[in-house]
C-alpha cells in the first residue's frame, strides 16, 4: 500500500518535517547518488496565504543540509509575476541566502519543448487528441534526464484552487511550462494537462503544507476574508506517491477523487494510487476532518463591474475564475482604491444586442477575457467604444493581460499590489530581464 504521512504541526514545522523524513527513509534513502536535491515550492506569488511557508523550506534545507546535500530551490511564479521578486518579497531569498543554498529562478532558463497528448477530442482530430506543445526548462529537462541519481523533493501548499478543484502536489508542477504556454488550453483540457506535465516528472517526496492553515474557496482568497476562507489545520501531509498525497490532501477538504478531475485521469493512466482504500495514512486518522470545503470562488464581486458571460461556453477553469479571481482580490483588498463601472465579457455565444444592453446601462469601458469572447464580440466593442476602452486578454485568459487590464480600468498601478518600493522593484525587473526571463507580466 502506499503511504501517506499526515503530522500536526502544533509543537513547530521542524518536528512535523522531521518526522515525516524518518518515515521515508525506512523505506530508503532520500539522496540519490549524485546527492543534489531539486525543491519546488509553491512560490505562485507573495500574497499572504498564497505560497509555501518560508518556515517549512528552511525546516526542509536543515533536514536535508545534514546528509551534506547539494540543494536547489526552484520555481516559476504566476503569470503577472516574475520569480525574482516573489522570492525577494515572501523570504524564500533570504532563506536560501541565509543557509547558503542554490536558487533556480526557472522563468530565466532556456527551454525544451514538450508534447500535450491529453487534449480532448474535436472534428478536426477523430483520433482522439489533437497535439499541442509547452516548454519547460532546462533545468526540468535535466532532472528529468537523470532521474536515477537526482532527488526532487515538491512543497506545495494546501489550498482548494477555483479551476483545478484543489492545487496540491500534481498541480503544483504547473510551474514548469513557461508562462507563454499556460494560457493555451487552459479550459476544460487544463486538467489533463497538468496530468501529462505529471506523467513526464513525477516527485521523489510530496510534503503539502498545511502549517499556517489551508485556503477554501480559490488559491487567492482575498486577504479581507482570511478569517473565513483560511482553516487552521497546523498539518503536513507527506509521501513518496504523490497522487496518493493529493487524494488525501483533496480528503481533508471533505473532496473525493471523483470530484477532482486531474486526481482521476492520473489514477486511469496509472500514474499512482489513487484509490483511498488502497492508501495508508499514518499519523492523523482521516476521520477526524468530516467537513467539505468548497473549492469554488465566494460569489461575491464588485456590484459596479458587469459580469455578461456567454450562453454557449465558459470554462470555470480559464476565462471564467481566472479574471474573477483577479477583480474579486483587488476589488476586496483593495476597497479604498479599486474604482468600478466596467465591464467583463467573458464566453461564446452572446445576445446579438449586447452592446445595446451595456450602453443602456451605462457601461462604456471593459475587458474582454478568452479567445471565445474575443473572437466573437471584440470587434463589435472596439468599434462602439474605442481602442483605449475595450481590453483583451488572449487565450484562454492571459492573466499578465488581464491584470495589466483590470489594473487600468479600476484606475489602479502595480505599485498598489507590490509591498516595495517603485526603485526596488524596478531593480528586480532590471536583474530578471538580464537573466533572460519569458514572465508576463502588467507592465
């Protein structure tokens, strides 16, 4: 049976690490042979309750430094983000400076292109999938080519996620195509996509943090809620079969495998154990979490911003929870400076007299999300109210555009978000740019 740890973290993160790494290594060493180890934190961005704990990666690099390992922290932040300046902000960086280890900003290296083979079926491709390409980087590939010798240990957060039903420790590898690659398919396909970035490298270790709480309703829960949508329960969830990880880390929050897409088609293509019954906890009993969680988004927006979605299509998992997410958090975050009285159009298939109804209602300015919406809609927008008025976000929603977007309509600047300095930031920008860095960002 596989085996998933789950340790409270009530007497400190070090002790739960610690005892989650004895378990493991009765069943064999943590360091392979060349003794380098690859951490992949959940670095998406530096809003509070959003990433990894800086505590657990420093409780991880102690644990691991004194099997004298050569450690890399790894990650590719969000799109709207740039890795740099997501580790300078949240502590990661002064962690890894601190205790002398190796950082891998992953949005700066050359890549190496991959094949999507789980899109869904469709008319031009009888065959089943119609293939489409990501990037990765070089250092992905180059675990990937020596995965006999090379440790590659992930750190997820717990969190539910209002497109893929939770982000734990499959979904957290999503940080490896580059952000140019994400916003493609990313609709009802994004889950067999994570699947297939899973069935080409799989972690050593899983250890789901769960230390300073999960998060309900999203993986950005408005920081004005946190009282509601942060549940404290002070674990760490670990295992060296990452699915099983996931299927219990979906389980405290009350969700089944059937209920997470990228869960179930992982257990099909046999990429884990993903049947409960087959999987063993040691630690905290299961029983103890009999409450289900949502993982949708709260359904509260701001009343000034006109949500018209299509009749045809929305896909929750791209053009609909992607921008709502994103007004939601700067609208609630942010109440004294976030300014209304636009629109979003998002979808396919809209009433023939949507600019009619907009413009009765007084709505002149707004974001088109999604090639759906675009495609169908953008023209006529432009050409009633302007260029300068009507946004798109390309893709599936392209969360750097639609960021960039949201921020102009609601009269607000990246340097509202950013808890630094406009010359440090700047700074960051400078030095990722040199680097090489792909980010899409806002700017």
């Amino acid at each position: 049976m596989a085996q998933v740890f789950i340790y409270s973290t009530n007497k400190g993160i070090s002790a739960a690490v610690n005892q989650i790494f004895t378990e493991l290594e009765k069943s064999g060493p943590i360091l392979k042979s060349s003794k380098e180890i690859y951490i992949k934190v959940n670095g998406i961005d530096f809003k509070k309750h959003a990433f990894t704990s800086p505590k657990l990666l420093e409780a991880v690099i102690h644990y691991l430094s004194n099997k004298q390992a050569k450690i890399h922290v790894m990650e590719n932040s969000t799109q709207a983000n740039m890795t740099r300046i997501v580790f300078a902000i949240n502590g990661y960086k002064k962690v890894c400076d601190d205790l002398g280890v190796d950082i891998i900003y992953l949005d700066e290296e050359k890549t190496k292109v991959f094949n999507f083979e789980g899109k869904k079926s469709s008319k031009e491709d009888p065959k089943g999938y119609n293939l489409k390409t990501f990037r990765m980087p070089e250092t992905i590939v180059r675990i990937i080519e020596n995965r006999d010798s090379m440790t590659y240990i992930n750190l997820p957060k717990l969190k539910t996620h209002s497109m893929a039903r939770v982000t734990l420790g499959i979904k957290n590898q999503w940080g490896f195509p580059q952000h140019a690659d994400r916003g493609k398919d990313h609709n009802y396909n994004l889950h067999s996509k994570l699947v297939d970035v899973y069935g080409i490298i799989r972690p050593d270790i899983t250890i789901i943090d769960g230390s300073g709480g999960g998060t309900i309703h999203g993986h950005y829960p408005p920081t004005a809620w946190e009282d509601k949508l942060v549940i404290p329960f002070n674990i760490l969830i670990g295992g060296r079969d990452t699915l099983a990880v996931d299927v219990v880390g979906a389980r405290i929050f009350g969700l089944t495998i059937d209920e997470v897409p990228h869960l179930k088609i992982a257990y099909e293509r046999g990429l884990g154990e993903g049947d409960i019954e087959k999987i063993k906890v040691i630690g905290k009993d299961l029983s103890e979490y009999k409450e289900k969680y949502d993982w949708n988004l709260v359904q509260k927006f701001p009343d000034d911003v006109k949500i018209v979605k299509g009749k045809e299509l929305v896909c929750i998992e791209g053009c609909l929870n992607n921008p709502l997410a994103t007004i939601q958090g700067f609208a609630f975050d942010y109440p004294d400076k976030f300014k209304g009285n636009w629109f979003l159009v998002i979808g396919k298939g809209h009433d023939e007299n949507l600019v009619e109804m907009l413009k009765e209602e007084g709505y002149t300015r707004g974001l088109v999300a999604g090639y759906c919406a675009i495609n169908e809609v953008g023209d006529k927008l432009v050409k009633e109210f302007g260029k300068r008025k009507v946004f798109f976000s390309g893709d599936c929603n392209n969360l750097a555009e639609t960021v960039r977007a949201v921020l102009k309509l609601a009269k607000m600047t990246v340097l509202d978000l950013v808890p630094i300095s406009n010359d440090e930031l700047m700074a960051l920008i400078n030095e990722a740019q040199q680097h090489g860095s792909t980010a899409l960002t806002p700017l």
